[in-house]
C-alpha cells in the first residue's frame, strides 16, 4: 500500500515505516539503519521527510513528560501535536506564546522546519525551545540547549531533521491569557503597501488573505490578547469592514471549521490556530509554497503579486501574508532579521503549480526570497544556499 504526505502529492519512497513507542525502539531502530528520516504529522509538502530506507514515526511517543511553571517551561516527547500539548498547558495555568494556523501538526516537526504563526513581534515556533533530545547515528541521545550549546544550538533549532529524531523537547512557557479575533473583509491594497507596518503590529497575531485580484484583500485576521482588545471590534479597520458571518479562509469553505470570531475572547490555544482541534483535516486537495521576504520589502512584493493575481486565478486557493520576528537560528528564514512571509495554497495540480511558480519566484527572488522548508518550490538551491551563512 502508497504511504502518502496528509495532501496526497507525494508518495513516500522510503521502504520501511518504524513506529517506535520507547526511547530503547527508537535507539535500536536508528542505530542499525542505514538512511533514516523523521516523519511528522506528514504536512510537508515536499520530500523533506523521505529516504529510500527507513521513516521513523515518533507519532506514539506523544506525552507531555513535565510541567515546570516556576521556571516557565515543558519538556513534552518527540511525537506530540500543538492540539494535545494546549490543554495541557491551559489546564495547568500556561502558554505558548504562538501557535501555528492548524493545531494538528507535530511540535518537532514544525519546529524543524522553521514554521511559524504570525506577529511582527514573535518569532517562529522554533524559538519557543530551550533543548531538545536528540537519537545520533550510533543511537546515543545528545541533549542541545540554548544555554550550554551556543552554535550547536543555533543549527539544530531549524535542523531539517538532519541531527536525528528527536525524543524530547522543553519549550518556554507564559501564563495562559485569552485571545479576541475578528475579522474584516476588503482591505485595500494601496493602504495594505502604505502602511503595512501599522497593520500587522496592531495585533498579537495579524494575517491578511488575498487571492491577488481586484482592488482589495479578501479578509485580514486580527488575534489580540483580550487584556489589551476593545469591548467591542471596530466597525472598520484601515478601510476594511467587519465581518458581517463567521468567515473561512477559503471562499466557500465550512466558517464552522474556524475558531470563534467577532471579538468574543478565549483562550489561546482556541484562538490562534485559524482552525479548530476538533475539526480535523483529512487529505487535502491542495499544494502550498511560501517564500520569506525581509519586512521592508512586503511593499514592494504586493505590488508585484498584485501584477500577478488574473495570472493566478486557476491555481490559486488562497495567499496569506503573515509577519514574523528575526532570530538567531541558522537555517531559519528569519535569521536575517525580520521577515514576512507570502503563503500560497494552490490546487492540487503540479504540473499546473510548475507553470507558476518560476514566474513568482522570478519576481520575489530579487527581493531576498527563501521558500519554506516544508513546502514546494522551483527556485534553484545554488540561489537559496547563499541566503544562508
């Protein structure tokens, strides 16, 4: 039987899947494996979860481990999700600073890919760790930390999955706090380059999505923390109107599937995520890119996307743009500085999607483009490579 990624574009060459539940399985199976690669919740989009010998799943390997909240930390196994972590945090009085827009991914995963939520002030979900267990090649675990290891850290943080499995992670807490989210519809452009600062540094969380046509962006997404929210959302938000009905992402898509809207405040973890944890995703018909850009240049690659919007409407689903903070990781996006991110969620059709491609690309790639390590792209590595020291 195929073993495929969650969105059914690729199909896994590797010849053996190992589902460990142990540390002890886990050393034993990568001790005497030739090549082998971690698999998370299986949402990349490409293959960077592939080898032609062994997949190694941590899915049963998922237990909160401890809670420390006096010194604002969580060591949590190799194999747990964002969606069954929150609780746990919530119901012991913490949480995360960020979260990704599904709540369905694995922690490792996302963090060694360098995926993120948004907020111009918050990094990446990488920057949330403080250590991390790692099985080498020989099968010994090597513990990394940001306090003791200094560059090691630093690479392994974003790693690709290239340090081995990991078995363990602790990650950096804070209380827990509610979180209001409304939504606008028809941002315009013109105001969305003007000040596209303002914009996303209104909010804790802010992300606009588009599908490039017109005059005006679909919808943005406000998250706030409901300490420092209105009462009540504002009738309009830099032209853009108040949602009238819960809105989806997608057009067309079930509203039901999203976390609570109008300004009506909740818990974190029931709030950042653009999706519900109950909702849960199954095969998707869809293929996503994203490229990273530095801050000041969102102006300047709007506009050129804009140019590009009639061009894309048989492929394209849906663009977000989201903001995320610089950091100090090597291989992530942001350790450049300040990035925003460009998504695309295009059909599933890759011979379509390979037409494409090239021509964003070509027009992002002048501006310091690197795509997103779990997604799909034609840019050539000997372009991307020297983005990285």
């Amino acid at each position: 039987m195929q073993r495929t990624n969650w969105a059914g574009n690729l199909v896994f060459q590797a010849r053996n899947l190992a589902e460990p539940a142990s540390l002890p399985e886990v050393q034993e199976i990568v001790s005497r494996a030739g090549k082998l690669r971690a698999l998370g919740s299986r949402h990349s989009f490409n293959a960077i979860a592939d080898c032609a010998e062994t997949q190694i799943s941590l899915a049963g390997m998922n237990r909160v481990l401890s809670v420390d909240a006096a010194a604002d930390r969580v060591t949590v196994e190799g194999g747990i999700r964002y969606g069954d972590l929150a609780p746990v945090l919530q119901g012991n009085g913490l949480a995360l600073a960020n979260l990704a827009s599904l709540p369905h991914i694995s922690v490792a995963g996302a963090a060694m890919t360098g995926t993120h939520g948004s907020g111009s002030a918050t990094g990446n979900l990488a920057t949330q760790i403080t250590a991390m267990d790692v099985v080498g090649p020989s099968g010994d675990v090597m513990t990394i930390s940001r306090e003791a290891d200094a560059d090691l850290f630093r690479a392994a943080a974003v790693g690709l999955g290239a340090f081995g499995p990991i078995v363990a992670m602790t990650l950096e807490v804070e209380p827990t706090y509610d979180v209001a989210q409304s939504v606008y519809v028809d941002l315009p452009y013109e105001t969305l380059s003007a000040e596209f600062e303002t914009i996303f540094a209104s909010a804790k969380s802010v992300s606009v999505f588009t599908d490039w046509r017109g005059q005006a962006a679909n919808m943005v997404w406000l998250k706030a923390r409901a300490a420092e929210a209105s009462p009540a959302p504002a009738p309009t938000f830099f032209g853009a109107k108040a949602a009238s009905e819960a809105m989806h992402p997608l057009p067309g898509g079930r509203a039901a599937d999203c976390t609570e809207q109008f300004g009506r405040p909740g818990p974190w973890h029931e709030r950042l995520p653009h999706f519900r944890m109950e909702f849960t995703p199954s095969n998707g018909a869809e293929i996503q890119a994203e490229f990273f850009l530095p801050r000041e240049e969102a102006p300047r690659a709007i506009g050129m996307l804009c140019d590009l919007g009639e061009s894309l409407a048989d492929i394209l689903m849906i663009s977000e743009i989201r903001t995320i903070a610089g950091d100090d990781l090597w291989l992530s996006p942001a350790h450049r500085g300040p990035q925003v991110g460009f998504h695309f969620t295009f059909r599933r059709d890759w011979e379509a999607i390979r037409q494409v491609l090239p021509r964003i690309e070509a027009d992002l790639a002048p501006l310091g483009a690197v795509p997103h390590w779990g997604k799909v792209t034609t840019m050539a590595p000997e372009l991307v490579w020297p983005r990285y020291d």
